[in-house]
C-alpha cells in the first residue's frame, strides 16, 4: 500500500507519495561526474515556481543551474552578494520549485541537486524534504522519489533506510555545500524538484538530470498509484505550518495567508472564505471584507497583498465568534480569485481556542519588539490582547512617526500603553537613520582613495553625527521609555573591511595611542554608545535613564561588529540580546541562553524570538522556547515580529507565561542549578533558590529512549510536584522520569530543609 503525505508550499500544493530514492544517508558528498552525453539538464533552460530572489548574476537564472559550473565557494562567503554561481532565495521556507524541460521524452536514470546547508544561523539549512517531480507534458506532474531529512536523535532511520531519509552533520554552524542523488527510473521529458525548507535561506549552484543506461529498468509514468503535483498557478496557503486554522474565542489574534502567481498591491485578487456558522471575519485596513449574499457564512476579501520577505501576505485576517453562539468546530475553505487563473482553494479544519490569560507580570520583561503602530491600529481591542497575553513593555518608533508628522499620535500611543499599565519601550536605532537620512552625504562614509566608499565611517564625529544624536534625545524625550533596544546594524564586517583603507579611521587611529586596530574599531562602537547614552539620559517618567541593549550584542561571544558587551556592561549596556532566530531548533535555544547566562552568572538577557522569522516551526514549540528562555536565567524575551505570528504561536507563548507567573520571584532571584541527567539526548534546566526550583526536562531531538534518572546533587529532593497537571509526585518519580518523543516536564522542586 502506498504511504501518502500531504503538504502545501508556495506555489506548490502537493500529494505526494513516497517513493523509493537513493541518496547519501548520512554524510555530505561529491558532485556527480555525468558527462555532456549522460548530463541530459546541461545547458537547459530551468523553470521556477518562484523566481530566486538573492542573484548577484542577475539576467542568467535561466541556465545558471545547468551550465555545469560549480561555485568555487562554498563556506558562508557564498552569501556575501558577490558569489554569482548560485541562485539563492531568503524566502525558502514557503517553498522552492523548479524544473527543467529536457527537450522530449528520455529515460531518466538519476537526478542531483546541490544546496547549501550548515546552520550558521536557524536560516541556513537543508531542505526538509526533496521531492523530485517528472512529467511528460509540463502540466501533469507526478511524484517520482522523495527524500526526508531526519534529526541527529532519528539518524538511524538514514542508516537503515537510506532510499526514504537522509541525515547530515549540519549542527556545526559553518555553511558548506552537499549533493543529493536520486534514483527515478521512469520515462519523462520535464524533471523538477519540489523542495520544502525549515530555514529562509537556499541556494543551490547545479542540478543534472542522467540519462538512463540502457540495461536499466525504466517505467511509464502515471501508472495506478503514481500521485500528481500540482506546480504552478495562483495558490493560498496558511503561513502558519500547523494544520488547523485557529480562531482564539477571548482575544482576538491575526491570521495571515501567503498567494503566489500575482504581485504585491494588486488590486485585482480576491479571496472567498467559507466558514463554520458563527464564526465573523474581520480584515486589516488595506482590505474589504463583506458577507456574500445569498450565502450561508461566505465573505469575499478583496484588496492589496503586502510583499514580506518576497512573499505575498493576505493579511491580517481576524476570525472572531460571532455575538451568538455558533459550532465554531468543523471546515473552511479558502480559494483565491484572479481574473485570467483558475481559481485555487484549500480546506483546512477549523477550531476555536481560549488563549490563556496570564497575570499580570512584574519582573520577567516581555514585548512584541517589532509591531507597528498601523498593525496595532487595526488590531480590534489591541491592547487588552496585549496584557491578555502576558506582554507588559509596549514598543515604540518614534523616527517613523516624528519624520511623517505624527507627534501627537506618538504621545496618545505612550499615554494609552501606560494607562493599560505597561511601560514604554523604544525599538530604535539612530544609527540606522543616520545612515538612511544621510545617503546622499558622502561625508559621512569611508574616505577610500580620496573618494568616499560605500558605508559609514565609525571615526565620523562630525555636523550630521551630531545631529543625529542631537535627535535621539528628541524622539526619547517624545515618549519617555523606561527600555531602549537599538538595532545596529551598521557597522558589520564588510564596511569594518573597507575602514581598514580609510584616511580618516587612519588618522584617528593613529592619534588614539591604541596598539592594535581591532581595539581602535571597539573604542569607536563604545564612543558611539556612549554618546548615545549622553543624549538620553534624564529621559525616563523619573527623569533617569534608560536601561538599554543592543541587538545581538550579548556575554557569549561578546564581540558583534564594533561592540563588545564586556567593554559596555554595565555603565553603557545592561542587557544582552542574542536573536533566537532558530526555525524550532530548541537544542541550541538551550545552548545559546545558558551559556550567556554562565558567562556572567547574571540575569542579563532579553533574547529575539520569532514565529517564523527563518523558517516556520509547530506553534507548540514556542512554549518550550519561552520556558528554556526562563530556565535558563533570562531576564525577559522580545519577538520580531506581529506579522510572523500566528493565534497559536501567541496561545503557547501565553500558556508558557502563565505557568511561570507564580514563580516570577524565583526566577529573578534564583540561580541556575546544576542537574545530573542520565539521558544525554534530553536537556535539563533547573532555576530557583535554597529551598525551591522548577526544573524543565525537554526530549526535544525525539530520543526513542524516554526515560531518564535525574538528581540535583547540590540538594535534597523532598517534594514534586507537575506544573502542568498539579499532581503531586513521589520525589523518586525523578529516578526514572518519563518524557515522550519531542514533549517536555516542568516540575517544581522543593528542597529538604
């Protein structure tokens, strides 16, 4: 019987069975050696579903896979914009497609694909799965061979069953680039590949296509059991990857849906939702939604799509109960219209949820970082969503509003969040402004050969600097934050490389009386901070200054761009601020807060979460997220940002927060304690005090091995008790502690006296 998978993509809605391939199990491989005569994709024309979007080469997509070059690079330099073999995109988590018209009907023996892997960062990662697709037509494509890729704690299903799965060592953190080989067998002329992503970022530099040797068995396509994929046209998906859409019953929360086939801001799309009774639809400011007559619960949205990332965004989208009562639990469906497509629809289950209330909080720190105020405009009831949920800092953008003229919006939005009694927190960089404002000004840039060169010079103290930071104090004064976050992103490695031929940096580094030139880059990140730091002080409701931190500047490693947290703690910076932009990857969650947090023994991060920046992951893994954040000595956390998050990335980000709310004492004058684990496939964190901890165990790599003995050998375990269920355990349940495949225990611990 044939194992059938049902998955959706951008651009691809796909049934796909799962056929035999052959690729590598475990370990990165060689690129084919097929010949001009075997190669049968060499110099073909290649089609994609979704046209790559990072091309340094532009104009020669079309054969760039195919011209059978290999790129000379393969480590991270490959995204530095200025590596031309590869076709890459920023938006691979919504799906990748591609394939090739061999010119007639062949015997395709194998295929490959290089891509790029590794996991510098939770963007850079091999696909998910390969699916190689083959058509006689060009319409009607079939699923010929698939490839799944599993997690260190599965490599053995790899070992075992290399023609169905494919393990690689890319835990590493260093891109490097694999071949994937598979085996078709089958008479066709166009070949592809559907690939479906984790990460945002892929690029790839070759495929081939082989001929089949004439000894090969080779058979027709479509024959019965052989499952179609549909590729191309206009399509909708959810962008959440969970299978439900989610309606939350006690606050509203947005949905948003991705389109492919048209462009951003046409007018002309228009999307008919069918939904269960009692069920209302509300939309953002940019859309029009009106109830079909004559129809039972049907409304039309109709208006602009907004680019993010390279996707088209249909969105926000509310789905509220209506006044009375309805059975919200059933089907909807979504299809998409425009004028000149076929029109495209989905079905999707359909639920209704109560998102969990959490108290409110007084010393973990918790913000929505990156939100908009047009966003909270046309959020119906923000901010009683907001506190609801458990966020109690409420951001601001004062540059954006103050250069359009919007004080007066500016100071109602700060008046309202303190009123709601949240404080204020300003997400703002001058520097990035200084920059944007001051384009045009080539005083401000690297002196290069007595020209000015391409960024922005760190010795440049001069007229527009000081303006800029003359400004800052302006916009903070505007709103009084109690927190600042800047986002400096200004100063990074490649224009620290040009300053190295810098006149100007020169002589300042010269006149410093500095030994090396690296400490001279260092002193001029802390000099901008510091004057920074003179512009808002006083700036604060009490007339204090702001605690800030710096984007990615944190206690391990300390070093980003021109910043070192050990050079700036604690007078300039008092908080540390990794970004967790990890698709789901709660092992090096783990890895990342703990290990800042025992460089300096102290509660100093407020790390950067996402729904989906990176890559989509299930919404149940946010609470774990929230809960290793805490467990592992953070202060607070921040997302980036309202528009990658989904109804149940805010329920599992609130459940989280609440089941932590009554140990909010614990947690911001506890200590994190040491645990013996039995279990190396599972992660352990216990945070609290002399007399009590709460200890979180996470199996997050599903080991088949789901127990584990635990013991806190700085302590006597006297009772247990489980936070989520309440019920009180045996202190022994820690000799043999059952956690299932990918699930997590929270347990509080009270110590003998």
């Amino acid at each position: 019987m044939n194992q059938l998978t049902i998955f959706s993509t951008v651009g691809v809605s796909l049934l796909a069975l799962t056929m035999t391939c052959r690729a590598a199990a475990t370990e990165p491989q060689p690129w084919v050696s097929w010949g001009k005569e075997e190669n049968l994709a060499l110099g073909k024309e290649v089609r994609y579903l979704r046209a790559p979007d990072r091309l340094a080469n532009r104009g020669k997509e079309a054969t760039k896979l195919t011209d059978g070059i290999l790129s000379e690079v393969t480590d991270e330099g490959i995204w530095s914009g200025y590596q031309r073999q590869f076709s890459a995109w920023s938006t691979a988590s919504k799906g990748v497609g591609l394939y090739v018209d061999t010119g007639s009907e062949q015997a395709i023996g194998k295929v490959a694909i290089r891509l790029t892997g590794g996991k510098p960062s939770g963007g850079v990662a091999f696909p998910s799965e390969i699916t190689v697709v083959a058509s006689q037509d060009g319409e009607k494509f079939y699923a010929v061979a698939k490839g799944s890729k599993v997690t260190e704690g599965e490599r053995s299903l790899a070992e075992e069953n290399p023609e169905r799965f494919f393990h690689r060592p890319e835990e590493q953190g260093e891109t490097y680039v694999d071949t994937f080989v598979y085996q078709v067998g089958r008479k066709a002329r166009y070949i592809g590949f559907v690939l479906k992503c984790s990460g945002s970022l892929l690029a790839m530099d070759e495929i081939a296509i082989q001929r089949a040797p004439e000894s090969a068995e080779v058979v027709e396509l479509g024959l019965p059991g052989d499952n179609e994929v549909v590729m191309g046209g206009v399509t909708i998906t959810p962008q959440s990857p969970d299978p439900e859409i989610v309606m939350t019953t006690n606050v509203i929360t947005p949905n948003w849906f991705h389109i492919t086939g048209v462009e951003a801001g046409s007018g002309a799309v228009r999307v008919r939702f069918t939904l269960p009774a009692g069920v209302e639809l509300g939309v953002g400011a940019q859309l029009k939604a009106a109830r079909e007559e004559g129809e039972e619960n049907v409304w039309m949205v109709e208006g602009g799509l907004y680019r993010k990332g390279g996707n088209q965004i249909l969105g926000p989208i509310f789905f509220s109960p209506a006044k009375e009562s309805g059975s919200f639990p059933g089907e909807m469906e979504v299809s998409v219209v425009v004028e000149g497509h076929k029109e495209s629809a989905i079905r999707r289950r359909f639920r209704a949820v109560e998102v969990p209330e959490v108290p409110r909080l007084k010393h973990l720190e918790v913000s929505l970082g990156w939100l908009r105020d047009a966003w909270v405009g046309e959020h119906p009831d923000f901010m009683r969503f907001y506190g609801h949920t458990g966020f109690n800092l409420y951001p601001l953008f004062p540059y954006y509003e103050l250069r359009n003229d919007r004080v007066d919006r500016l100071k109602a939005r700060a008046a309202e969040a303190r009123e709601h009694g949240f404080k204020v927190l300003v997400v703002n960089s001058p520097m990035m402004y200084f920059r944007r404002e001051n384009r045009n000004a080539p005083e401000i840039r690297n002196i290069v050969n007595g020209a000015p060169g391409r960024s922005i010079c760190p010795s440049y103290t001069g007229p527009l600097y000081q303006d800029i930071i003359r400004r800052a104090k302006e916009w903070m004064m505007t709103v009084r934050p109690e927190v600042i976050f800047y986002d400096i992103e200004d100063y990074r490695k490649w224009s620290m490389e040009e300053a190295k031929r810098c006149s100007r940096c020169h002589e300042a580094f010269e006149a410093s009386g500095l030994k090396s030139w690296d400490d001279f880059l260092l002193a001029q990140g802390t000099r901008i901070i510091s004057d920074l730091k003179g512009a808002i002080a006083g700036t604060t409701p009490e007339g204090g200054t702001p605690v800030v931190g710096i984007y990615d500047v944190r206690p391990s490693p300390p070093r980003y761009d021109i910043f070192d947290f050990n050079q700036l703690y604690p007078e300039l910076v008092q908080i540390g601020q990794p970004h967790l932009y990890l698709a789901g990857d709660l092992e090096k969650v783990h890895q990342r807060v703990r290990e800042n947090y025992e460089a300096t023994g102290k509660r100093l991060l407020v790390p950067w979460l996402t729904g989906g920046t990176f890559g989509e992951f299930p919404a149940y893994k946010m609470e774990q997220t929230v809960l290793e954040c805490f467990l592992n000595g953070a202060r607070g956390i921040t997302y980036y940002r309202y528009d990658d998050m989904d109804p149940m990335d805010f329920y599992y980000h609130a459940q989280a927060l609440k089941r932590l709310a009554p140990y909010e004492a614990l947690l911001s004058n506890g200590r994190l304690l040491k645990v013996e684990n039995d279990n190396a496939r599972m992660r352990t964190s216990a945070f609290g005090d002399d007399r009590q901890a709460l200890l979180l165990v996470g199996n997050y790599v599903g080991a088949a091995q789901t127990q584990t003995r635990l013991a806190l050998p700085e302590r006597t375990v006297a009772k247990v008790r489980d936070v989520v269920s309440g019920e009180e355990l045996n202190a022994k349940a820690l000799n043999q502690l059952e956690v299932p495949p990918g699930q997590h225990r929270l347990l509080e611990l009270t110590f003998a006296e």
